[in-house]
C-alpha cells in the first residue's frame, strides 16, 4: 500500500509587486519583448533543451506561444497578450511592452492602487476618444478605391518582421501578392453584410521569394506518382463535384453516419465493399465529374469510377473542406448512404500545374471568393515566420473593412498621443478631477507615468544606441544615429520621422524624448494633401492599436490591484 502523504498548505504571498523577485522577473520579460519589437528588433531562438524543434522569431505570437512562465503574474500578463493576439493577430509586442512600462512606472509612485487604478482608466477613455474622434491628428481614413494605404499596411506589417529575411524588393513583391489575395476573397456583388471567401497559404520551401504568385481557387498538392494516374477529364460548361468528409476507404471504423447491413455468413469486408461499388454506381449515374475525399479512397471505388471517366482525389485533408465546400458549392456527405442531389456542387475548370519542384491540382471556381497564396521562401525558418506574417497581414486587412481607418506608425502614434494626454490634463484638469476624486497633483503624477510609458514604448525600436526625438509641432518621433555630435543643426541629420509622413526641412523644432519639456499641443487633424502625398508611409492596424492599448492598461491595472497571489502546492 502506498503511503499517503499530508497535503501541503497553499502558498500566500502579501503585496506580490513588492517583491524584488517579481520586479526582476517582470523586468526580464520586458527586456525580451522590448528587444523583439519593430523593423530593426533581434531575433529570439527558442528551444527545449532536451531537443525538438527550434523556434526563430521576433513575434508576439511565437515568442510567448514557446516561452515557460510559471509566475502567476507573469501568467496574467502573456495570457492577456496572447488572447489580444489571437484575437487580433497584431501588435501583441505593442501591447506587451506598454503594460509592462505602465507596472514600472506607476510602481515608484507612493499612491494607492485605488488612485492609480482609477486616473489610469480615466487616461485610458480620453485616449480612445481622442483616437476615434474626427478631430485625431494620427489617424488616417482609408479610400477603398486606391490601393496606397493599404499597400503601407501591408509592408509595415512585413517590415516589423525581421525574421522573414525579406529585401526591399521581396517586401514589395509579397505585399502585392498579400493585397491581391484579399481582394480575391471579397464578393463582386458585395450587399451592406459582406462574407468574406478565405485565403490559403500553400508552402514552397527552398524557393525565390519572388517565385510567389496568387491563384484563384485551390491547390491541391499531388505526388508525381498519383498525377500519372489522372485521367484527362471530359470539358463541358461546369464540373460536377462530389466532397466527402467520410472515408470511402472500406474500413469499418470509418462508416460514418451510416450502418452496414450484413446478412449471416457474409464478409463485412465484402459488404462494405460492395456498399462503397453501389455509392459508386450512383455518383456515375448522377454525371458526376469530380470526386473529393477529406480521407482515403479504396482503390477498388476509385478504378471504378475512373473506368467511368471520374475523377477522384483523396487525402485532402481537414484544412481544405471549408474552403473546398466554399468553392464548389458542396455540403460534405458524412455517410455511405444514399446521396441527396443537392449536396453536388460544381466547378468552372481544373487542371495539374507545377510549381518548383511540386505538383498541384487546380481547382478553378465559377466566383473567385477563395484563392490560394503560393508562398516561398529560402528556407523552413523563414517560411514559418512568413507565413505567420502573411496571416497577420491578411486579417490586418478584414479588421480594416470593419474600421476603415488607419494609424500613423513608426512610433509616432504614441508620442504624438502622449503629447496629447499631457496638454490636455495640463490645460484641462478639472474634466478629469471632477469624476475622479483625486487631487491635482495626484492626476500629474500619473499622467507623466502614463505618458512616459508610452514614450518608452517607441524607445524600444531604437536598437542600436541613437537618440530619440519629438517635434514640437506634430509631436512626431524622430530617430538620430549614435555618437551624433551634441551641437547640430537637426535639420542636416534628420530625414523624416517615424511614420514618413513630415520630413525634416519643415519648419519644426526638436526636443529629447526623454528630457522635460513645457506640455504643447500637438497639431491637431491630419493634412490631406500631406497623406495623399506620402507614398512610403508606416502604418499600423487602427482595430488592433486601439485594442492593445487597452488590453495593456487593464492588465496593468489588474495587476496593480493584486493584494495576495495564493498558489496551491499540492
């Protein structure tokens, strides 16, 4: 008998943010995913010491999808960060560094979680309303009937990712691919709800980037040795299509939703197999053209129905049955039984195109709402990583059509946002003070904090040791390479800001982001004729800025507001 052992008291820890274990732990985790973020951030390589696969990346997703946290609160804040993510799929880093910061910041304040809390949430709503009103100086609106903006949304996205090892000229090939998968995916007589078609990415490893093209419809993969057995198929006006989402394979384990009837003495191999001949002899008789498995096809159905001038693909795979029933118009027989003339669909054409060294079954739809990205890169690390990139792109775009607008990128949201904040409590204070209860010199405290956190935010794409800067008119960032001299005209070292939306032969005056300086007000409402312009611009997501921003405070806040962390050791 096993000797039973006493079970162990929880662990109860007072004040967790005050221990310097914590402090150090959070620091640590803000040092690896501040040195991820922008064009410039440094890779991280994530493995198991005890083997398996390794992980290369810069991005929120895969850098906290692979990192072992074991701190409740550390726990807290990569679980918010990547609900955000899979939510959003961008700025995850975004939202990672600023709650970070914002803890930081407002823990060297000798004020109580209450008013930290409470000033918090009010900065918080005068940022979202600032950012979604008219009147925002970094927010862009998008015109659907020009491609510019969102070609800048596109390549800012690719440029963030440093892993994908993409030149200039690949960025541009790729965002255009990116762009032109998503138009495919938008119905031509789209009504006031509109469903989007799907976009799939089909991998080509160990191939030119620039090899990557955007075809309508869907590949299907195929081993030379099952392209020999196609048949040419007859051509008319549309095939007709049959999906299986069953096994036709003649398993017994694989029957579906069906039941085999088995008379005594009778091999159930036999009868399953003759129920799959019969399902056969219907799919001829209905004109079928083209036969689908999500699974296996016994190779006996499938010599019959070529005999019959039926094509059949198995192995399709789980991946492709929506996005297949999409294209063709079928619903997904489940059983071996009789099958309903509507559950048929059908296609415009198909045929067998080669790519690199693979082979692929074309399936050409009558509407192009789904189509397939065929994506290369030089090898498997970067491919993951461009393929991950790819997905954040496109769902960047679908969030966009719900909030078609934009926000300055590069870094100069947020400093434009923090110059904001401080001249409007500055200025106004009494709007906030009102409702908060908290006294004047409380609400600074917190708002230099606040603003300061965001500040530091975008010192974090400045990598190699150079200056940071903000206009005093824009309130953009500017970045000046290391060992600057310390008297200079700006103007001679200056190019454009962060977003590349001003240049630096403006009439502008500088100042050192992280020095004090009097609160100004930051031009307000972008210039149309300064937008339509800018051909190179950085752009970030307007749906997941505004949701990182909050996702980061309310973490912080959360965390702020934790009085005991209580773990059960048993």
């Amino acid at each position: 008998m096993s000797r039973l052992e006493a079970k162990k008291p929880s662990l109860c820890k007072s004040e967790p943010l005050t221990s310097e274990r914590v402090r150090a732990t959070l620091s640590v985790l803000k040092g690896i995913v501040a040195s991820c973020y922008g064009p410039s951030g440094r890779l991280k390589q994530l493995h198991n010491g005890l083997g398996g696969s390794v992980c290369t990346t810069s991005q929120s997703s895969a850098l906290l999808a692979n990192l072992s946290v074991t701190h409740p609160i550390l726990k807290i804040l990569t679980t918010s960060v990547q609900n955000h993510v899979s939510c959003f799929s961008d700025c995850g880093l975004f939202t990672a560094i600023l709650c970070c910061n914002l803890i930081e910041n407002v823990q060297r304040l000798d004020l109580t979680p209450t008013t930290l809390i409470k000033l918090n949430k009010h900065l918080l709503s005068l940022c979202t309303s600032y950012l979604k009103s008219e009147v925002c100086g970094c927010r862009i609106p998008v015109d659907f009937s020009s491609t510019q903006i969102l070609l800048c949304l596109v390549r800012s996205v690719l440029t963030s990712k440093p892993a994908c090892m993409l030149t200039r000229k690949e960025v541009d090939h790729i965002s255009t691919l990116i762009l032109r998968a998503f138009l495919l995916t938008i119905p031509e007589n789209a009504g006031d709800h509109i469903s989007l078609g799907n976009s799939i990415i089909v991998p080509l490893k160990g191939q030119r980037v620039v090899d990557s093209t955007v075809l309508p419809g869907i590949l299907i993969e195929l081993s030379e040795i099952r392209l020999m057995k196609i048949l040419p198929i007859k051509k008319s006006d549309s095939l007709k299509v049959a999906l299986f989402r069953v096994s036709l394979s003649g398993d017994l384990s694989d029957t579906g939703e069906g039941s085999v009837v088995v008379s005594y003495g009778v091999s159930l191999e036999n009868a399953v197999l003759d129920q799959l001949l019969n399902l056969g002899r219907q799919l001829v008789s209905d004109h079928v053209d083209l036969v689908l498995c999500q699974k296996v096809i016994h190779p006996s159905l499938k010599q019959f129905l070529g005999v019959h001038r039926v094509l059949a693909i198995d192995r399709v795979g789980a991946a492709l049955m929506e996005p297949l029933s999409k294209v063709t118009g079928t619903q997904p027989i489940g059983s071996l039984g009789s099958i309903s003339p509507s559950s048929y669909g059908s296609v415009k054409d198909l045929c067998t195109a080669k790519f690199g060294f693979k082979w692929f079954f074309h399936l050409i739809p009558n509407e192009a709402t789904v189509c397939s990205l065929l994506l290369c890169n030089r090898n498997g690390t970067a491919w993951d990583e461009l393929k991950l990139t790819c997905q954040t792109a496109l769902h960047v775009l679908q969030l966009t059509i719900k909030e078609p607008c934009v926000l300055l990128g590069g870094g100069c949201t947020e400093t434009h946002l923090a110059a904001y904040i401080r001249h409007k409590t500055f200025n106004d204070p009494e709007s906030i003070l009102k409702d908060s209860g908290c006294t004047s010199t409380e609400l600074q405290l917190i708002t230099e904090a606040f603003c300061t956190a965001l500040e530091s935010l975008t010192g974090s794409l400045e990598h190699d040791g150079g200056e940071i800067l903000t206009d005093m008119k824009y309130g953009h960032f500017w970045s000046v390479q290391a060992d600057s001299p310390s008297v200079v005209n700006w103007p001679d070292l200056l190019t454009r800001c962060g977003c590349g939306l001003h240049n630096s032969r403006e009439e502008l005056n500088w100042s050192f982001l992280r020095t004090s300086r009097h609160p100004f007000a930051p031009l307000l409402c972008l210039p149309h004729e300064a937008v339509g312009s800018a051909n190179n611009l950085t752009l970030d997501c307007f749906t997941a800025k505004l949701s990182g921003l909050q996702v980061a405070v309310e973490t912080a806040n959360l965390i702020l507001d934790l009085s005991y962390v209580i773990e059960d050791k048993n």
